[in-house]
C-alpha cells in the first residue's frame, strides 16, 4: 500500500545540536506537509512543499523535497527547549488525501 | 478566529458499549477529516468529507464506525460497539478546500475502553 516512512523514530540532541528527520515514500508524491505535535497536544501545520527539489526556510528550520518527490527533509539548526515534540510528514499521492508518516520524537537535553 | 472544537476531551467505556464524538470546524472550511491517533503512531485518517460529501472511508471500519456531516458543517463520529482496540485519540481537522491547504487540527478526544 501506499506508505510514508520516517526516520529516526527517535532522537536525542544536546541543546545547540542540529537535528535532521527524513521522510520517504515508495511512489511520486503530489505535495508533502510537515507538522509538528507537541506532548500531550494535536498536530499543527508548518509547511507544504509542492515542487520538485523546493527548499523552504522557517527561521531555524529547512525544508526540503527531493527532485523525484518521493523523499523529503526537516533539518532544524541549533535545537532549542521548545523543538521539542514529534515532527510528522504527511504525503499527498494524488487521490487527494494525506497520508502521515511515523513521526520523529525529538528530545532535547539541556 | 475560533478554532476546530471538538467534545468531549475524554471519554472511558467498557468494551462493547456505543460512544459518539463530535467536531464543529473553522467557519467557512469545506473539507473535515476524522484521524484515529493510537499512542506513538501517526494520525490515520478514517474518513473525509468535502462538504457533505464523503471523498475517502477506505480506512473506516464500517462494520462498527459511521460518521456523518449533516449540512456540510458539525460532524459526529460514532463507535457501536466499542472494542479494546479502539483506545485512541480521535481527532477532527479542517481545511479551507482540500489537501492542498493547511489542516487545522482538534483538541482530540482521548477514548479509552475497558
């Protein structure tokens, strides 16, 4: 069936690290979305990426979308307390809903 | 601008028994969706509607789930009868039209059956 895997399921950085989480899907995706679901909270929207090997920047956070659009990136600089939560991609493959990833739970030690 | 609602926050049945949730999304937004959250696991969506109308239930267990959005605004879920594995957090969002805009997304309501 039609997946979006993420990976780390998990990670841990020091306050100040940068973290990466990567999405990646088995078939071409018609646009891809990034939320972010603080503990204990609901998801909230913070980007779409719609073309081919678009980059968006959110202060502290990259987006990227690979040129086959199956695959896609969150990279935040220097992580801050507030980072935390669980960071879902959710993929469109054009029956014109989205399908969520397995999230990333990031952690951050002070 | 008001958010999604949604009620209750948190309901605990015993298994068997029949339980109903209810959204009411942002004013003027075409598109409703009804996602089961199961701890540690992404939103699955069960059902979505545009409008009225339904666009996807492929996930919906329809031998024991229905939902309806009568004219195209609330919503209410519904689990008849409720079995174990359906603990989750059941969470509404909406969208101006479709999966090309931002969902906002619910509070959720935590289900846990016994």
């Amino acid at each position: 069936g039609q997946q979006v895997m993420q990976i780390p399921q998990y990670q841990h950085v020091q306050e100040g690290e940068d973290f990466t989480t990567y999405c990646n899907s088995s078939t071409t995706l018609s646009n891809i979305q990034w939320y972010k679901q603080r503990p204990g909270g609901h998801p909230v929207f913070l980007i779409q990426l719609v073309k081919s090997g678009e980059v968006k920047k959110q202060k502290r956070l990259t987006f990227q979308f690979g040129e086959a659009k199956k695959n896609s990136s969150l990279h935040i600089t220097a992580t801050q307390t507030t980072d935390v939560g669980t960071y879902f991609c959710a993929g469109n493959f054009g029956n014109e809903k989205l399908t969520f990833g397995t999230g990333t739970r990031l952690t951050i030690i002070p | 601008e008001a958010g999604v609602a949604q009620s209750p926050r948190y309901k605990i049945i015993e298994k068997r028994q029949s339980v109903a949730f209810w959204c009411n999304p942002i004013s003027g937004h075409a598109t409703l969706y009804w996602y089961q959250q199961i701890l540690g696991q992404g939103p699955k969506l069960l059902i979505q509607f545009q409008n009225n109308g339904v666009v996807d239930d492929s996930q919906l267990p329809k031998d024991r789930f229905s939902a309806e959005r009568l004219k195209g605004v609330d919503s209410t879920l519904k689990i008849q009868p409720a079995k174990l594995e359906d603990s989750a957090v059941y969470l509404c969002a909406s969208s101006l039209d479709g999966t090309y805009n931002e969902q906002f997304f619910g509070p959720g309501t935590r289900l846990t059956v016994l």
